[in-house]
C-alpha cells in the first residue's frame, strides 16, 4: 500500500518546522559569516547562546537529532519523516546544527553508536550528542580520495600505543572539531579493503596540526572549514581504536549510507528554494513589455525543474522507506543509495545553474549568494564518493540482472521474437482450433539461421 499522507500530529511539528526555520534560523545565515564555519565556531560565545535557544526549541518540540534513535537522544522517527524534516531546514547553513543532526558528526555519532567501547562513548558520543563539541572524519588524503586504497596515513603499533603519521585533506570541522575519527593504513600488505583501521585522535594530542585553512571556491583564501591537516608522530592508547583492526572500510561504509541520504534529503530543501527563487525572478522581470515568466524558455526552465523536484523527492522518499525497512544494506541497497546520490549531484548543479541564469547579472553578482550555493551543488558530485563512482555502482548491479544475447541479434530483432511468439502462442492456437493463416497473423515465423 502506499500512502502518501502525513500523520496530523507529525504535521503540525512539521508546520512549526517552516515558521521557525524561516523567522529565526534561516536569517543567521545573513548575519554571520558561513566562510568563517560559523555555525560550527565554539569560539563564538554569542552566536552559540544564540544557537543554544533555538535548540531548547527544537528540543521541546521533539525535534532534535531526528536522525538518531531514541535511546541514543533522538527522537526514532525513521528516514521517511527524516526526509520531511531535512528538506524542511535543508536551505539553510544553520539548519543542521539548530536541528542537531549536523554532518559530520551525524554520521560520527552513528559509527561511535555502533563500533564505540563503553568508555569511548562516555567520553567521545556523550558529548557529541549533546553538541557540547564537534568532531571531524578524516579519511581523504591530498593524492586522493577516490580510491581509499591509495591512502598513506599509517598507524604503527608501539606496545598499548598507536602512533599515526600522515596527511589528510578536505577535513571538514577539523578547525572545530575536539576529536577526529581518522582512517589510518594499519597493514599495507593486506588485501585492499582489510589495510585500513579507525582511531579517535582528540585534537589536542601532541603531534595534531592544521596545515591550511582550506575553504569551498566561494569562500576567502585561507577561511573555510575543510582543512588539511597533518599527524606526527600522534600518539594514542589502543583504546582509542574504533572497531576492530584492519576494518576501517566497514566502519566507513555504515556511516556512508545514512549520511549520503541525509544529504540528499536536504538538497530537497535547497533545490525548492531554488525552484522559489525562479519564480519570483520570472514575474519581476519584463522584457519587451511583458514578464519574463510569459517566456516559453524561462516556463520550460521552471517547469522542468519542478518536475525533476518532484521526481527526485520521490526517489528520495522511496530509499527513505528502504532504510526504515532496514533494505539499505546489500546489493540493492548500495545500488539505490548510489542512485540517489548521482541523482542529486545532477539535479542540484542543474537547477542551481538555471536560477543563477535567470537572475542574470545580479545572479552573477557578489551581491547575491549564488557562489555558494554552486559550490555547494557542485559539492554533491564530489564529496562522499564522485558521481562516476556511483553511476558505476548502479550500473553494475543493474547488469547483474541480464545476460547476453544468443548469437549475433538482439533478442528483440522481429524474425527472433516472431518465432518465440509463434512457440509461445501455438497451445493457445490448438485450444481454440485454429492456425496463424487462418487468423491471418502477420508474420514470417522462420527465423533465418546464423552461419558465422
Ligand atoms: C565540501 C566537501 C567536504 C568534504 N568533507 C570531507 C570530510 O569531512 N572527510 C573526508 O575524509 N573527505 C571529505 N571530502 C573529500 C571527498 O570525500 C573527496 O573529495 C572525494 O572522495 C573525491 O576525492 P578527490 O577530491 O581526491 O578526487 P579524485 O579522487 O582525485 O577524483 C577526481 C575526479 O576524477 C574522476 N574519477 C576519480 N575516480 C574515478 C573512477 N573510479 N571512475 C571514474 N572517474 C573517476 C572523477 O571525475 C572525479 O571527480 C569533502 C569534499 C568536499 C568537496
């Protein structure tokens, strides 16, 4: 059965969801400065009481960290009314936080959920969850990111130690971040995916630095919060392994799905707004005496948009109901996630590129937000895995699902499926007592035999 109806007391919290999003969350966007990671700033006393409030908010409504389960402080509502309320704050940079589902610490708090000792979530997911600190996941590495077999960040064993040497990049949150969970080469010698271990590395471990402040193309040289970073010589107890060793992979993959939805449950959010941005652009300029909205090529723009909005949003919903179906895992799971992904990386950067088009030389201007918002489309084709990567993997399990043509035709050439249909339709010929002549079917059943 499907039923696209929302539950009366679910709406009403997604209702109070638009009215706050828009009075007080959405308009911090405007006052502080995104190139300096505010949301994300602890340094910043008034901003984080102001942050603060709105989360008491969110909290006595039942809002907060909706993408965690109840006995982890959220709220186990499941990824379908996760997609309501991602979508619903997505637009926003200070969303995620007010909400506390921020990446990427949403997906940090769901492997520490799964792979943490008992001591290491006292100390590393009680605080995260509460949002009293950061954290940052550092697996990428400046020659590559692509491929997790290229990484050169070691972890040598030294009796109860570890000791980490390397350089990782693109470290989101790094800036902020009290620990990092990085990926480090524990075996070279072992098959490709068995090489890698996690650690929780506290950011004030002797040895831990920022090389460079790195931000997104829109952002000041020198500001932005994705960081390189560099491990010398850090030193940790084994205590600070998360999951076993040699596993590191597998720790990735479980925290991927869910973040990559999350994602993509927000670029719902931010292609609506751009789908609102055109319209009213449309009905406020005029050319040639009339508005630009009377335009069929600014109508196609729109409607197109809105009609890859919505097929998008259904597909969103549909690997939504697959996760709460706990269907996520497996071939076609990773094959549906993998859909999404690419599927969001193409509407994004499309719809994003037609409302900057259409604002025209303001849309270009510094004196809007379009860079931003590019990159942050453009970001979705990159981040968590390239769009090629993805089209890949959905290519190949769709292919495990057919098999090659006998001979040198298509199965579908006519003379080959005439002849099938002549097999398939003779019982029904004899039981009715007639012959494909006599109801004078048009074919030529004789399929000519292949010599070469
Ligand atoms: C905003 C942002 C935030 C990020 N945050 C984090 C973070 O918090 N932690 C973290 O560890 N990383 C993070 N990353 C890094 C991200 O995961 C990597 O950028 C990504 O894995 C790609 O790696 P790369 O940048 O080295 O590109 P490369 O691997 O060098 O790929 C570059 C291009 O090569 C092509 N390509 C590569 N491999 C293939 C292939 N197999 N088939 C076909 N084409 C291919 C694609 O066109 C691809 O775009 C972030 C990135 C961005 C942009």
């Amino acid at each position: 059965m499907v039923d696209f109806s929302i539950e009366p007391a679910f709406q009403a919290k997604l209702d109070w969801m638009e009215g706050f999003v828009r009075e007080k969350v959405y308009p911090l966007e405007y006052l502080y400065d995104y190139d300096k990671d505010a949301p994300y700033d602890i340094t910043n006393a008034g901003l984080r009481k102001i942050i603060r409030h709105l989360q008491k908010e969110v909290k006595a409504q039942g809002m907060w960290a909706a993408h965690l389960p109840e006995h982890l402080g959220g709220q186990g509502f499941g990824a379908v009314k996760l997609t309501y309320i991602n979508e619903r704050f997505g637009f926003t940079g200070f969303g995620p936080v007010v909400f506390g589902c921020q990446g990427p610490d949403s997906g940090n708090s769901e492997i520490l959920a799964m792979f943490a000792t008992d001591e290491q979530r006292e100390r590393f997911l009680a605080p995260l969850l509460t949002q009293d600190v950061f954290s940052c996941y550092a697996m990428t590495e400046p020659q590559g990111g692509s491929d997790p077999t290229n990484f050169r960040t070691t972890a040598v064993r030294d009796g109860d130690d570890w000791v980490l040497n390397g350089d990782k990049w693109f470290a989101s949150s790094a800036n902020n971040a009290a620990f990092l969970i990085v990926m480090a080469v524990t075996d070279p010698d072992a098959p490709p995916h068995g090489r890698a271990t996690m650690f929780i590395v506290p950011t004030d471990t002797p040895g831990f630095e920022v090389v460079r402040h790195i931000g997104l193309f829109c952002d000041r040289r020198g500001e932005g919060g994705h960081p390189w970073i560099r491990l010398t010589d850090v030193r940790i107890p084994d205590s600070q392994r998360l999951g076993p060793v040699g596993e590191g992979f597998k720790v990735a993959q479980s925290r991927l799905g869910g973040g990559r939805l999350h994602h993509a449950q927000r670029t719902v959010g931010r292609v609506k707004q751009m789908i609102d941005m055109m319209g009213e652009r449309a009905l406020s300029r005029s050319s040639y005496g009339e508005t630009i909205a009377t335009r069929q090529a600014v109508q196609m723009d729109i409607a197109n948009s809105y009609v890859e909005y919505c097929q998008f949003r259904l597909l969103v919903l549909h690997v939504a109901w697959m996760f709460d179906q706990q269907l996520e895992h497996g071939r076609e799971g990773r094959k549906m996630i993998s859909a999404v992904k690419a599927a969001m990386a193409k509407i994004a950067q499309e719809v994003t590129l037609r409302a900057l088009h259409l604002h025209g030389s303001i849309g270009l201007s510094s004196e809007m937000h379009f860079g931003r918002h590019l990159a942050i489309a453009l970001h979705e084709g990159v981040a968590d895995g390239v769009t090629e990567i993805h089209l890949a993997n959905v290519a190949k399990v769709l292919l495990r699902g057919y098999k090659a043509a006998e001979g040198h035709f298509p199965t579908d050439t006519l003379f080959k499926r005439k002849a099938w249909a002549a097999e398939r339709i003779a019982p029904l010929l004899a039981e009715v007592g007639t012959t494909l002549e006599e109801s004078r079917a048009d074919m030529d059943h004789l399929q000519p035999a292949e010599k070469f």
